[in-house]
C-alpha cells in the first residue's frame, strides 16, 4: 500500500484546513487508517483512526470536537478536517495504513503550521 499526504500549508489560529490521504495498491486489505502528527521535538502522536468497515472512529483527546475523520471507500482516499487550529497543531501529520496481521504502511507527511 502506498499513502500520500497532500493538503498541509500555513494558517492562521482559528482557522481550518484539510488533509487527504490517497491511497494506492493493495487497498482491499486494509482495516484501519489513521493519522498522526509530530511536532518539532515530539514523538509521533496518535491524531485519529477510523476502520475501513463501519466507518468506526477515534480521536485523541487535544483534537475532540475540532477534528474530523473521514474515508472515501470509492475514492481510496481519507480525510482530516481540521477546524479551530491553534499553535499546538503544529506538527507534521502523517497518513497510515494497518491490516491484521502484518502491513503498517506510511505517507511521507504533510507539514501544518498554525501562525498567531
């Protein structure tokens, strides 16, 4: 499976972006796909996950009520709509792919960054 992140850029506090993840290859296998960002000196966090089948979602506490997680099963693409940004958000965000067993598959990111 191949992943691409594309939608990052520059935006002021308060404001609102959104990511994509276009997926590629062997598609059908997978079972959930995610995002997570890591800020300048961070480790990698989990951001959200939603399943391919159902459509099940989870978020991280700091993104609750701004965040938005969504897949287009036709489209092989996912989405992050990310609304009241603030400087926390800052951070590259990365898509990633799980099957069970075996396959964690991850785009190369994409870089947010939240300006006051």
């Amino acid at each position: 499976v191949q992943l691409v992140e594309s939608g990052g850029g520059l935006v002021q506090v308060g404001g609102s972006l959104r990511l994509s993840c276009a997926a590629s290859g062997s598609t059908f296998s997978i079972n959930v796909m995610g995002w997570y960002r890591q800020a300048p000196g961070k480790q990698r966090e989990l951001v959200a996950t939603i399943t391919t089948t159902g459509g099940r979602t989870n978020y991280a506490d700091s993104v609750k009520g701004r965040f938005t997680i969504s897949r287009d099963n036709g489209k092989n693409t996912m989405y992050l709509q990310m609304n009241i940004l603030n400087a926390e958000d800052t951070a590259v965000y990365y898509c990633n792919a799980k099957s069970f067993p075996g396959m964690d598959a991850w785009g190369k990111g994409t870089l947010v960054t939240v300006s006051s």
